[in-house]
C-alpha cells in the first residue's frame, strides 16, 4: 500500500480464492526475503478484534498512551495521586 505522502508502507493484503491456497502461502512465503527485507506473513484480522495485539500508540484507543492523553482532568488527578 501507498501512504498518503506517495511512500510505499511495505505491506500488501494478497486475496485467495481458497483457504487451503492461503495456508499454502502463509507456510511458503513466512519470513522469507525479497532482497534484504523480511517477508512477514499473517492472517488478516477484523477491525476490533480480540485477537489483535495490543495498541500501543497515542493515536490508537486502548493504549495506555492514549488513555493518558485522553484522560479527563479528575483521571489525571487521581492517576497522580495514586502515583505520588
């Protein structure tokens, strides 16, 4: 895919018409290489879905990060009162 900026984000969504053809290249492909860069290959994983890994940027709702940049007036006093 290409970033607004025109910039390639080194990542792809590839469609199968079979499952059985996407485990075939899940297992084929999986941390091979094209030139020096890592092929990494997973399953794609619905929006909200339980089983993604957890956010961890400011930007993302669920991270702590983010909590602590959206936290209201009285969260934040309570956080640093239970800090100090």
């Amino acid at each position: 895919t290409i970033s607004r900026d025109g910039k390639s984000r080194q990542m792809a969504f590839v469609g199968y018409k079979t499952t059985a053809d996407a485990v075939k290249a899940l297992e084929y492909f999986h941390n091979t290489f094209i030139d020096t860069s890592r092929v990494q290959v997973e399953y794609a994983r619905a929006v909200k879905s339980a089983q993604l890994p957890r956010p961890w940027s400011k930007h993302s709702e669920g991270s702590s990060a983010h909590r602590r940049t959206h936290e209201t007036p009285e969260e934040r006093a309570a956080r640093e009162a239970k800090a100090a």
